[in-house]
C-alpha cells in the first residue's frame, strides 16, 4: 500500500481565517513533505521533516507553519494568508530522506479570499 | 546546479498511436529518475523510476522509460496511447541527501478519439 491522504480535499478561508491541512501516510515513512503547486506549473518543495524533525524550510513565509506530532501525521497550519497563496497543497512521504521514492497525496484545493 | 528540461509543453496524439515525451536532465552525480503523472485537480502518481542497473525501466500502465547517460535524457514512452492516458506529465530528479525532486515544467498530453 503506497497511500498518502489529505484532508481536507477542498478549502476556501478568508485572509483572517485561522486552518489546517491534514496529512497520513501508514507506510513506515520517515520522511515527509509539503510541497505547493500553482495552476500549470511543477510543485514546488516548501518544508521537509525527517524522523519528526523539520530538515528543510524552503523560505516559507511564518504564515505557513508546519507540524509533526508523529512520525505518520503532517499538519500544515495557515494563519493570515493572502490570495496568492491559492494553490494546491501536496504532501508526500518516503522511506527515508534523500534519494526515494515519495508518494504522493492527492492534495488539497485552497482558495484564499 | 540541478535543472530538469521537458522541451514540449503540450503534446496531441491520437489513440493508438505512440508516445514519447522528453526530458533531459542537468546533474554532476548518477541522477535519480522519476516521471509522475497528474491528472487534473489531483495529486501525483509514479510512473516509473530509475536509480540504477538496466537503463529501461518499467512501469505502471504500459510506461517505460530509457536512461541514457550520454544524452542526459530520460524519455517516457508507451506504445499504444490510451484516452485516458490524458493528462500532465512531471519528470524529476531527485536533488540528492536533501530529499528535494526538482521537476521538470511539465508535459500535457491530449488525446484526440
């Protein structure tokens, strides 16, 4: 079983609404990843954690603040976003991290008002 | 640095007929390969992927891919398309220790009846 979910599958808040993004994998996978991806273009890497460690934060605005309460589950809390933060969320996990294969979820839509 | 090239934006085949989408890649190591699928609003899916032995690999729904190092290219292709083979195509390889894929922009496939 390669399954990645996410919930929820669709979101729309307003720019003073407080969510979070959900992500489960029961893989055994240590490392995990929020990517997002913008209409027509590739994904783009955000956040890496490793063994429930954030490893990498690709720059990410603080609006974005990723969690890690155990090594199946990755929140993505959002606080005060903009509408340009419209764009499809993606979480993926792997094995380990580095040079693996990532499976990934089926996303989030979320459309910022 | 590491850079994935897909030359053609938008392809149109019609069913039945064969496929071949491009990509080359940019990496000083032995690169790891991947090329995804997405359907539209969805997340990704492997097709395929290559770290090392045979240079054509194998995948899911009648995929293959051929490696060749010469070429710093890893092109996807499939011998009879399928409608439902319509969708956009990722080719990534994977940036190294940090776990980081850098796609390529992406192919779309269309499929004309």
């Amino acid at each position: 079983d390669t399954e990645v979910t996410q919930t929820p599958k669709h979101l729309v808040m307003g720019m003073t609404n407080k969510k979070s993004l959900k992500c489960e994998q029961h893989m055994g996978h240590r490392a995990m990843y929020w990517y997002k991806q913008k209409a027509k273009k590739p994904p783009e890497l955000m956040f890496v954690y490793s063994y429930e460690k954030l490893s990498i934060n690709e720059s990410v605005p603080s609006r974005f603040s990723p969690e890690c309460p155990n090594s199946s589950l990755l929140n993505l809390h959002l606080h005060a976003l903009q509408p340009e933060d419209s764009a499809l969320y993606l979480c993926a996990s792997s094995y380990l991290q580095g040079a693996e294969t990532q499976y990934f979820g089926p996303g989030t839509r979320l459309l910022v008002l | 640095a590491q850079s994935v090239t897909q030359p053609d934006i938008h392809i149109t085949v019609s069913e039945g007929a064969s496929l071949e989408l491009r990509c080359n890649y940019s990496y000083g190591a032995t690169p790891y390969l991947f090329w995804y699928v997405q359907s539209p609003g969805q997340g990704l899916q492997l097709l395929l992927k290559y770290f090392s032995g045979d240079t054509l690999v194998q995948g899911i729904k009648g995929f293959e891919a051929e490696f060749k190092r010469s070429q710093s290219s890893f092109n996807l292709r499939k011998p009879s398309v399928h409608w439902s083979d319509a969708a956009e195509y990722f080719c990534a390889v994977d940036g190294g220790s940090q776990g980081n894929l850098i796609f390529g922009k992406g192919t779309k496939l269309s499929v004309k009846p």
